[in-house]
C-alpha cells in the first residue's frame, strides 16, 4: 500500500499540533498533575506503601500512561469527528487518488503521535517534581507498553469518531466506556484488591495489560510478556475494527 | 499533468468500450446508473453523456438527484445498478485512476480551517503525490490567477464567501484535472463574487470538461453549451439554452405599451379567443398568445390605439425549467 497520502495528512495534523502545542501541553499536564498532587502527595501519608512502593511511585506509571492514552483517544475521535461532520475534510481527501485506508492510518498515526508527546510532556514533569528516576533499560521496556497502549486508543478513537455523529455522544462513550476501563484496570489501586474472581475477570481488559504491564516494567522492573502479547493483540483487532468500520460507514 | 498519462488510461480501459461504444471525445457516460437508498430511488436509470472539453449544467430542483450523480461519477458513490465511465475509466473499478483526473468543488467549501490558504493547497498537491518544485510554482500561479496571492499565509476563516470559494476551485485545479466537477459553486455568494467565478470557469473553459450543477439558471445559460434537467432520478431533457427554449410549447408573450387608454384595449384584448391570458401593469399590457400566428388579429384589434411599443418577450431557461419540474416547492 503507498502510504503518500497517510504521511501527507499526518503531516498536516503535526503541523497544526506543533501549532498551539503550548496551550495543548498546559491543559493535557493540568489533569493528571493535579491528580498527581492530590494523591500521590498529599494522600500518600495517609495511604502507606502499596506493593512495597510509595503511593506516589505506584500511581505515576498510571497517571503516564492514562495522559497518552486519553490524548491518543481525543485526538483520533474528535479529529475525525470534525473532519467528517464539520469540515468536510474527509470529503475532500476522499476526491483525490489516496485510499480510504490511508485516511484511517493517519488519523491513527496521528492519535498515537499526540500520545506519545503528551505523555511525555506528564512524564517529564512527574520526574521533575518528583525524585523517582527509572532505569533506561526499563523506560524502554516501558515503550512496548505505551506505544501499542497509544495505538489501541487512537484505533477506539477513530471508531468512535466513525460512528458517533453527534458530540454529546462522544463525551457520554468516554464517561461509561474509556474512563471506566482506564480506571477499574487498577491506575489507582492493586489488583488484588478485587475478588479473586473479579480479578481474574479484570485482567483480561486490555487497559489492564496496558497499566498493570507499565507499572511492573517501570515500578519494579519486570517485563509481562502475557499482558505486552495481549496489548499488541488487541490493537492489531482495533486496527482492523477501525479500517472495516470506516470503510463500511463511508460506503454509506 | 494528467494529459500525458491518459491515453495509456484510454487504451486499457478499451474492453469497457466495447461493451458501451464510446466516442473519443465523451468525457463522462452514465448508463442506466440507478441509485437506491432503501425504498427512496435517487437516480431511476440515468443516461448521459458529456462531451470531452465542453461546460456541462445539470439543472434539477433539490433531490432530484443531482449530487447523487457527482458523487457517484466521482467515485464517492457506487451506483446500485448501472455503470458510468469518467475519461473512459469505469467508476466501480478504476476510481483511484478517476481520482488523479478530476477536480471536485463540492457544494460546502471543505477548506481546513487550520491550515493557511497556501497550506491548503500544498496539502491537496501532496494528496495528488506531485513533487514539491512542481507544486510550489503551480501554487504561486493558481494563488494569482484567482487574486489569492497577497492572502496566502492567511487562515480560510478569515476568508469572505467569494475569497473561500476561489481557493476551492483553485484547490480543485492543483493537479491540472481533466474535468473539473462543480457542485453548486456559487450558491450562497453575492452577485460580485459569483461573476468573479463565472470568469475563471470560463477562463478555464476549452482546458478541461466542466461539469456543473446549479440552482441558477442564468449561470446554466452564460456558462454552457449543453444543459441538462433532471428530476425525480430521471433525465427530463438535454439540449443548449436555445433548443431547450424552442422545446418550450404554446405561443408567445407580447408586451404592448399603450401611450393611454391601456385598460380599454386590455379588455377588448381579453375577450379575444386566441389570448391566453393577460396581465396589465401600468401602460403595459403583458398578452400570451395560444398561438403566435394570432397576433395579426391582436394588431387588428388594437386599431386607433396610440402605440409606443409592442415587442415579444424571450422565453427564459426558468420557463423551461417550470414547465418541466412543475411549480412545487420541494423538501
């Protein structure tokens, strides 16, 4: 497949980033900072360890990850949403010799682009402002996580942004769907917190790889095969979901 | 660009042409191209043909189908039954082919309100796959020639109506199409600005096939040779202005100004047999004739009038149009 098409719309989506970046990066820091400093500083005395870790260690990998991952998700569904309903945009690729793949790519590749930078800009506050510092080896280890983690969001966001016509229904699927999802795989507390049986329920979500797999890499250290093959599967199936959808949507 | 690859596009696209004889210079066929969406029949098998390198108008009144037809002939769309052929290539098979040589100015502007008008155009010339030198000097001549130029590092919204819809059509001619599909490029603009439009569609004109559609008749009528009407999916009649006005049946209208007395010799005008109907406003009496070989027995009648002036009103394409799709306001 010539992806000349995707590279050219991505491109546009990082210049418009690279654009208001600033005011982007203030807002996307201000959520999981103050999260950060509510419970990672100011209940960590009243919390105790957890896992053998700080309170404030054990939710940073978390707080990382859920920026990236949610930026990935808004940028995908929104940018399509407003390409498609509002600036007639998509219309306007879709006249020119580019596939429909090449439109679902880049709007993925440039989900997965806002994540990364996003999540970055959190991490490298985090460790400002805090004195935990993680291994090299484990950062990149880290990567396996974040990378397919940022993929799957930006694939669930160009679904929704397919299917949803309507903002409203944007906002209500990331209140009972994505914020759920991001929570209950354990961003806050330890899995085994849950019932036993519960637990082994929850460990099969693929936020549950995607936290529980970061925090182990960079908490202690260690990489989860399971929960990386498992990420990676489910955004291969994201993928795939995403391209039949649009393509299917636009066929209307 | 596109002219030098298209015969090698003609010559395989020649087993369609056997099965629809195609002439060498028809830009764009539909044959009995029928669109469903459930039970509502959008186009009801439609034929056309276009001729290479002519301004085409497609007239029809709101659903009659019209953009359905764009949007299948410009490969957005596939037909639930029948085929069309754009440049001799096959609308269902070879729409990445179609798509390197057409334009489209859809009926909303599209522009990336984001991107500055010059980033506009870029991004369309990179989704075309040209080559940046290529495409930076056929941006500096397409910002120019539709008077953009001083306005290219500026963001589309801040854009009048007529400005917006200048970089639409130049963002259409980035890739130099062989035919060029307008969707109502001047609704919504002042009678200025849609001139302006007027001008560059012809200045453009001979180049490339124009295929057009609108709700005003007088641009149908200044800017193209063949006009179409369609309605209820189906192709009602084809012909230039002239042939679809002679198409028009019944007699004339005369417009008699009278120097006095007009309600006297109105009303013995109106008790004649081959006056269809009359109108008096003024001095002016507005008479239709049921048959124009009357009017030698309505200058007799007007016997001792004082006359100024008695002259025959041209029919309009609007008349035609009326006669055709009926008065109906439709949803």
């Amino acid at each position: 497949m010539n992806l000349r098409g995707a590279i050219a719309i991505w491109r546009r989506d990082m210049l418009v980033l690279r654009r208001s970046i600033f005011s982007e990066l203030v807002a996307v820091v201000a959520y999981p900072l103050t999260i950060y400093l509510a419970f990672g500083i100011g209940m960590q005395g009243y919390i105790g360890p957890v896992d053998g870790v700080s309170y404030g260690l054990f939710i940073a990998p978390g707080l990382i990850t859920m920026t990236a991952v949610n930026a990935a998700y808004n940028e995908s569904v929104w940018s399509l949403w407003f390409h498609r309903k509002v600036q007639f945009t998509i219309e306007s690729y879709r006249v020119t010799p580019i596939s429909v793949s090449e439109i679902v790519i880049a709007k993925i590749l440039s989900g997965f682009s806002h994540g990364l930078v996003k999540g970055l800009a959190v991490a490298l506050v985090i460790f400002a402002i805090t004195p935990f510092r993680f291994p090299l080896t484990s950062l990149v280890a880290y990567l396996a996580f974040l990378i397919p983690g940022s993929a799957l969001f930006s694939c669930a966001g160009v679904i929704s942004g397919t299917l949803m016509d309507k903002p409203e229904t944007i906002g209500r699927v990331e209140a009972v769907l994505i914020m759920p999802l991001i929570f209950m795989s354990g961003l806050f507390f330890p899995l085994s917190s849950y019932p036993p049986a519960v637990a082994s329920l929850v460990r099969l979500l693929p936020t549950t790889a995607l936290f529980e797999g970061a925090r182990q890499t960079l908490v202690n250290g260690s990489f989860s095969i399971p929960f990386s093959a498992s990420l990676y599967l489910f955004a291969a199936a994201a993928f795939a979901a995403a391209l039949l959808i649009f393509r299917s949507k636009l066929a209307e | 660009m596109h002219r030098d690859i298209f015969p090698a596009y003609h010559a395989r696209s020649c087993h369609y042409n056997l099965l629809f004889p195609m002439k060498a210079d028809t830009a764009i066929i539909a044959r009995a191209v029928t669109k469903r969406y459930g039970s509502l029949t959008a186009l009801d098998s439609f034929d056309l043909e276009v001729e290479r390198g002519t301004i085409f108008a497609l007239l029809g009144p709101n659903g009659a189908g019209k953009t359905t037809l764009i949007r299948i002939l410009t490969t957005l769309m596939r037909p639930t039954s029948g085929e069309a052929f754009v440049s001799g290539l096959n609308t269902a098979r070879q729409g990445r082919e179609i798509r390197r040589q057409i334009g489209v100015v859809p009926q909303e502007n599209s522009l990336d309100r984001y991107l500055t008008a010059r980033e506009n155009l870029e991004l369309h010339a990179r989704l075309h796959t040209m080559e940046p030198k290529k495409y930076r000097r056929r941006i500096d001549e397409l910002l120019e020639l539709f008077g953009l130029a001083g306005r290219q590092h500026d963001f589309p919204d801040t854009f009048s109506g007529g400005m917006q819809r200048r970089l639409v059509v130049a963002r259409a001619l980035i890739h130099e199409p062989m035919v060029l599909f307008l969707d109502e490029p001047t609704t919504g603009l002042d009678p200025q600005s849609r001139r302006a439009v007027w001008d560059y569609i012809r200045s453009i004109a001979g180049r490339m096939t124009i295929f057009l559609t609108t709700h005003y008749l007088e641009e149908a009528e200044q800017l193209c040779e063949r006009i179409a009407i369609m309605d209820h999916g189906r192709l009602i009649t084809i012909g230039s202005s002239a042939e679809l006005k002679a198409q028009l049946t019944g007699g004339a209208t005369y417009e008699i100004e009278f120097a006095d007395r007009a309600e006297l010799f109105a009303e013995a005008l109106r008790r004649m047999s081959c006056v269809g109907s009359l109108e008096i406003a003024d001095r002016v009496v507005t008479v239709k004739l049921e048959r124009w070989e009357c009017l030698a027995e309505v200058v007799s009648a007007l016997n001792g009038a004082e006359l100024r002036r008695i002259s025959l009103r041209e029919k309009t394409l609007e008349e035609v149009f009326i006669s055709l799709t009926g008065k109906g306001v439709r949803e």
